[in-house]
C-alpha cells in the first residue's frame, strides 16, 4: 500500500498561497515604527497572531475566490452581511399563511378581469436575505457583461500601477523592487491574483447594490424584471409593513393591493414567454456596449491602498463608467424603458380592474406606487451603480392610457391580446399616439389582411423566431411602417 502523503507543517494544500507570510513581506520588519503606526492607527497590531490570521483570511478571500469576472460567492457574501446590517427578521408561519390566503384572493380578483391565468409555481413569504439568494442568479445573468469590461479595465489600471515599481510603486507598498527582479516576471506571476481580485470587487459592488434593494423592495419582481424563478409569487411581508406605515391606509388594503400587483406582473411574466427574455436581453445590451472609464480607474488605483478591498471598492465607485452612452446603449435604454413602461402601464390597468369594487382606496395606492417607481429610489441606484443606467419606467402614465383606450375599445380580451408577439406589442410611438394603436388595432382595415396572415404564420412557428431583440423596421413581415413592425420602435422616448 502506496505511504499516505504527509500534510504540510503549515496545515494548507500545497497550492495555497501563504497569505500570512505575504501579509508579512508586504508590510515589512516588525519593528519598523511606520508600519507600526499605520497599523496602530487602523487598530491592528501586527505581532498578535489573531489579527494576523484575520488579515490574511481577507486575503484568502479576497485573492483566491473563484475565477471570472465576477465573483457570485463574494457578491452572496456581501449581500447577505448587508441585509444583516439593516435589520432583516425571519418570516413567521403566521406571516406565511397571511401572504398564502391574500394571494389567494388577488388571485380570485385578476380572474374576473384578464385571460392570463395564474401560473403554478405558487406563493411565498420571503425575508429580505431569502430574496437575495433567490434572485441572486438572475443579477448574475443581467451584469455580467459590464463585470468582463470592468474586470478588463482594472486589470489593465493595475498592471500600469506594477509597472512602476521600481520607482515609487504603489501607496501602502514598499518602493522599488529587491535586487535582480524582473518587474515583467512579477507581473506575469501576480496575474491571476489581479484578475480574482478584479472579480472579487465588482462581486463586492454587486452584492453590496443587491443587498441594499432588498431592504426596499415589497414584492419579488417590483422592479419591473423577472428576477424570481418559475412565476412565483413574493411578497416580503417585513417591507410591505414599512410601505404601509408612510400612508393614511389599512395595512391590510395596502396588503392586498401590492400582491395584486405582483400577481398581475407574474401573470404576464408567465403568459408572455417572449417578455422577459427581452427585458433581460436590453439591460444586457446596454451593458455589453458599456464605456469602462479607464483612466478613473487608473486614478482611484494610485491614490488607495490595493491592501485595503474597501478603500479600492469605495474608490472605484465613482469611476466605473464614461458619462455619456453610446448610440447602441441609446437604443437599448429606449426598447428597455419602453418595455417597462408597457409592463407597469398595464399592471395599473388590470390591478384597478381587479381592485376598484373590493378596495376603498384604489386611486391614493395607485398614485403612491406610481410617485414611488417615478422618484427612483434605491432599485434606480442599484442599476445605475451596476450598469450605468436608470431603471426607470418613464412613461408609465403613457402606457397605462394606452392599455385603457384599447380596453375601452375593443375589450380586455384584446388588451391582452397585444402582448401575443412582439411585433404587435405597442411601441414608443404608439405611446406618443395611443388612439392612433387602437385604431390600428381595435379596427383593422383590409389592407391590414395580408399583415394578419404573416403574423399568424409567425405564431404558428412557420416562419421562425428569434429571441434577440430587433430594431424597428428589420423584421420581414413588419414593412416599412414602424407602428406595426420590428419589436420596440426607437423613436423618442420621453
């Protein structure tokens, strides 16, 4: 029988750095005053052992997570110590079964006023860290590829700073370099430590914004994104009871109304299989033609600590992005905030259906909601932090007129009906003319025969699909008229 392998002294594999003895060669002779001081001023003492070992297990953290350019165990790791830091509680069976029958009754009341059925994933209460870990995987998927060109660019920013070394180096790092050390050999051997670290912030950025949305957020998919898997229904009964305490109304209405609006949103989730894949695909395309501004993030590098993750975080903050978008990033932010204002704009309109004979409060919960989505707040921060962008339904009174109009029209039957494909779907020139849509629509002509037949070939798949978003005007069966054609116009949004 082969000898079993004898462990290292140190109790490590043997290809896990030493972040101990790194610490030590990095912060020099213990009895050197200055680095004494330093560590003195930041309450560390560097001869006891325990703060050694917290040092170097931020480290292991920091520098040996996983690869890529973003670090989704960082992110949990953040978010949760977030919400921990702003109070979270666990949901009680009470607040369970509470949420169950109130969604019970929503669910009864959308019924009565729209032909998308409820899907069957079914009903949960949440705390705030159960929405992170939940909804962790779809944030992932939507910043991913703004964390590929900020892990590029810091990268590249880090580099610069090692490259000069052998002068005055980097702040909280010894000058110069010991003696026959190739500063290129250097740089080739730290690589994939700049690299983890790189991915290791942006998770830190990320996990910090999620964190910080979840103490705010009522309901799973309040932002106007399909973030909760298989359509459930969420309710996060400990942010439902602050909304309520800032309004002049039962807290039991104002129960009941935010979970027909997460009922409504879900339903349409669920029923509009195209909606959110293009929801998803726009906030991507925004991210992906992202402007990293490089020379920002060279700058906040060489005035902070690389040592100190939080001085790099709050330093890198500011400087992640060029301030002004590019013409691809334009056109996704205008199919983006279309969408958006499409989804809210009918979510009014069915939760006021569904809400008005049973509610006495219908229109002062409608406004907050809509004054609370206009003002931003904390979901606002997140993206623009995240991705650079404001996720802001602007037109969603625009909308909601548009939905209205078509029911008063032709019928909630066909109000629903215009979510079939997006290439009938309202534009954001059908907001700007939403009679001129239900005219369209709701009283078709005969030269709109040829058009019905295409699209109902398309629907019974003979022409094909595809799931990326298009621009106005480049879909076959669409023409040259960008009120009836090619997903979301891109005409002005306002």
């Amino acid at each position: 029988m082969p000898d079993t392998p004898t462990p290292p002294p140190s109790g490590r594999p043997d290809d896990e750095p030493d972040f101990e003895a790194m610490l030590r060669s990095l912060l020099g002779d213990t009895d050197n005053p200055d680095v004494a001081k330093a560590l003195g001023a930041m309450g560390l003492d560097q001869s006891d052992p325990a703060t050694m070992g917290m040092i170097s297990a931020q480290l292991k953290a920091m520098f040996s997570g996983e690869g890529g350019a973003f670090n989704v165990e960082m992110a949990h790791d953040v978010a949760r110590k977030t919400v921990s830091a702003a109070g979270d509680s666990s949901v009680s069976a009470a607040m369970v079964r509470d949420v169950t029958q109130v969604a019970q009754v929503a669910s009864l009341w959308l019924d009565e006023v729209t032909d998308l059925g409820a899907p069957s994933a079914g009903v949960h209460a949440w705390s705030r860290a159960e929405w992170v870990e939940q909804t962790m995987p779809v944030w992932q998927q939507l910043v991913q590829p703004v964390a590929e060109g900020v892990s590029s660019a810091i990268q590249s920013a880090m580099k610069e700073q090692l490259g000069g070394l052998g002068g005055e180096g980097l702040p909280g790092m010894p000058p110069g370099l010991p003696p026959g050390m190739d500063p290129s050999a250097l740089m080739g051997q730290m690589e994939p430590m700049i690299a983890r670290m790189s991915g290791s912030m942006f998770g830190m950025q990320v996990g910090q914004a999620v964190g910080t949305l979840a103490a705010d957020l009522v309901t799973g998919t309040e932002v106007g994104l399909p973030l909760v898997p298989d359509h459930a229904v969420v309710v996060l009964p400990a942010n439902v009871q602050a909304f309520a305490e800032g309004l002049s109304v039962d807290a039991g209405e104002v129960h009941l109304y935010l979970v027909v609006r997460e009922a409504a949103r879900v339903r349409l989730f669920a029923g509009v299989p195209w909606l959110g894949p293009q929801l998803i695909a726009a906030v991507q395309a925004y991210a992906r033609d992202i402007r990293i501004d490089t020379e920002g993030i060279s700058s906040a590098i060489t005035s902070v600590d690389p040592s100190d993750p939080a001085a790099m975080q709050e330093a890198l903050a500011g400087s992640l992005f060029t301030p002004e978008p590019s013409a691809a990033q334009q056109s996704a932010l205008r199919r983006l905030e279309t969408y958006l204002a499409l989804v809210e704009g009918w979510v009014d309109v069915v939760t006021e259906r569904a809400t008005s004979r049973h509610l006495p409060h219908v229109a002062a919960l409608g406004e907050a909601v809509r004054r609370r989505r206009a003002s931003g707040g904390p979901a606002e921060r997140v993206f623009s932090q995240l991705v650079g962008l404001e996720l802001r339904p602007r037109r969603m009174r625009d909308a909601a007129n548009l939905w209205a109009a078509l029911e008063s029209s032709a019928g909630p039957q066909a109000r629903d009906a215009a979510w079939a494909h997006p290439d009938v779907a309202p534009t954001a020139a059908d907001l700007d003319d939403p009679l001129g849509y239900v005219e369209r629509v709701g009283h078709p002509t005969a030269d709109d025969t040829e058009m019905d037949a295409a699209l109902d070939a398309l629907l019974r798949g003979d022409l094909g699909s595809s799931g990326e978003i298009e621009e106005p005007g480049s879909d076959e069966t669409g023409g040259d008229d960008p009120g009836a054609a090619g997903g979301v116009d891109d005409g002005p949004a306002r």
